[in-house]
C-alpha cells in the first residue's frame, strides 16, 4: 500500500555516494545546457508537434553520461535521448537521465526547465538530482533526506483542497482515450488552483520544496520524466502513488504526488 516501502537489502548502502554522483552529473548536463540556452538552436519534433529536441539535449545527456560513468563505469544508464537504454534494468544497479526536463520551455528561452538524474537499485529510487540552473536552484535527495541548495526541504503541511495548489505533471491531451478537459475540471472544482509548469521533474521538485502541494497525471509517465521527482518527494516527506492508490514504482498507471494531506482527494479527482 502506499505508505509501505520496498524491501531491497542493499538499498541505502551507498546512497549518499550516489546522491553526490547524481548531483554533480546533473550539474554537469545542467551547465551544457545553461551555456546554450536562449541561444541559437535547430529543433526537431520528435513523437507529436509539442515533444521537442535539439542538441543541447544531447550535449546534455553526453555530459551525464561522463560524469555518471567516472564514478560508476559499468553501471547502465537510461536516457531519453538518441539510442540511450529506455527500459530500467530489473535488478542490479542503474541511472536514469533527463538532460533537459521541459525542452519545449528551453526553446522558448522559458527558465522552468532541468536536468534529473535518479541512481536506482532493483529498480527503485535511492537518490536523485534535479537542477534547475536558470533558476538557480538544485534539488538533492538520497534515501532519507531532500535538500534544495543546501537546505533541508519538506512538503508542505496545506490539508484544505480549496487554499491548494496543484499541478498536472504531464500534457496528455493528445492522447486517445485520455479527456484532459475533464481531468482539468475535476481538478478546479476539488483544488483551489491548478498549474501546469511544463516539466514534470520541475514539478516533482516543487512537490517536495512544499512550494506546490500536489501534482498528478493519469497517464504512465516514462522513467526519466518521474523517478528523479518521486525520490525526491518521498525523502521530503510526501506520498506518491498511482491513480489507484497504491505505491508508485517504475511502469505504474499514472502519477498521483502529494504532502499526504490532499492525498484522497487528488486520487478522487484523478478516477
């Protein structure tokens, strides 16, 4: 059940080593990225007109890549771009990478975009990294604790849907038999406000900063889009599961993040 962790013998014994590797691999990803942004790109469209690339992903990814195999140098690693691993190995331990979360923000010289790296073993998250460097802002978590800059972070305490704000983490309404509107209006009429800031790992983040109290998606989101974003929320203190309740892990229908709070009522929103 959702407030349930998994077992894994070995998780957590080098969690803080992997927590730094992911920090500075995504530091890494991020500065390449930061040096070309609002520069001049050439964009592609990749699955639908509004899923984007260009080579500051790839540049990116290549960056992590490094940094990631100077520390673990026969570790897999999952990326979103060009013919990266897509598939989280099922045991043993691995990384999952999203140069640039929200590429369609970057081309438009919008600064809510970031670079997440996850260390996973057997699958499930031990530590993660997400840094937003237009923003200024990195976001750390290993197997207990999520700081931002620094700082210790935790979700926030908000219980009243109607002062909450969430977010969707993800755009479906270009998929069939998905109603976005309909989710959306669900939404608005349990939430006080709703928000959708165009990367989901940004989004994540937020959840775990408390700077937003929840943020969900119907649809299963690829690993790179979200194992960075759950481990960060759950080492700050939140709940993440899928639409039907029960705890999140890599493959799950939907992507259900809250403080614990508002956790029924997004689910009762999302069904």
């Amino acid at each position: 059940m959702r407030g349930v962790l998994p077992v894994a013998e070995d998780m957590g014994n080098d969690a803080g080593e992997r927590a730094g590797i992911a920090e500075r691999a995504a530091s890494a990803g991020a500065d390449r990225a930061l040096a070309l942004f609002r520069g001049e790109l050439d964009v592609e469209t990749k699955a639908n007109p509004s899923d984007v690339v260009t080579e500051a992903d790839r540049d990116a990814q290549r960056a992590v890549f490094d940094a990631v195999h100077s520390g673990y140098p026969d570790d897999p690693i999952v990326g979103e771009e060009d013919d990266a691993l897509k598939e989280v190995p099922e045991e043993g331990p691995a990384w999952i990478v999203d140069p640039i979360d929200g590429t369609a923000n970057y081309v438009r010289g919008n600064p809510i975009w970031c670079t997440s790296v996850a260390a996973v073993v057997d699958r499930e998250a031990i530590a993660g990294a997400t840094i937003l460097p237009a923003l200024g802002e990195a976001y750390v978590a290993d197997d207990s604790t999520t700081r931002l800059n620094g700082d210790t972070i935790s979700v926030s305490e908000r219980s009243d849907p109607a002062a909450a704000q969430v977010s969707t983490t993800l755009w479906w309404g270009f998929m069939e038999g998905e109603d976005h509107v309909e989710t959306i209006g669900r939404l608005g009429r349990q939430f006080g406000d709703i928000r959708r800031f165009g990367s989901a790992q940004a989004t994540l983040a937020m959840v775990a900063s408390g700077t937003v109290d929840a943020a969900a998606s119907p649809i299963t989101p690829n690993s790179w889009d979200s194992v960075t974003g759950v481990q960060l929320i759950r080492a700050a203190g939140g709940v993440v599961t899928d639409v039907h309740g029960e705890r999140w892990e890599v493959g799950s229908e939907g992507l259900v993040a809250s403080n614990g709070h508002l956790h029924d009522a997004l689910l009762r929103a999302m069904q």
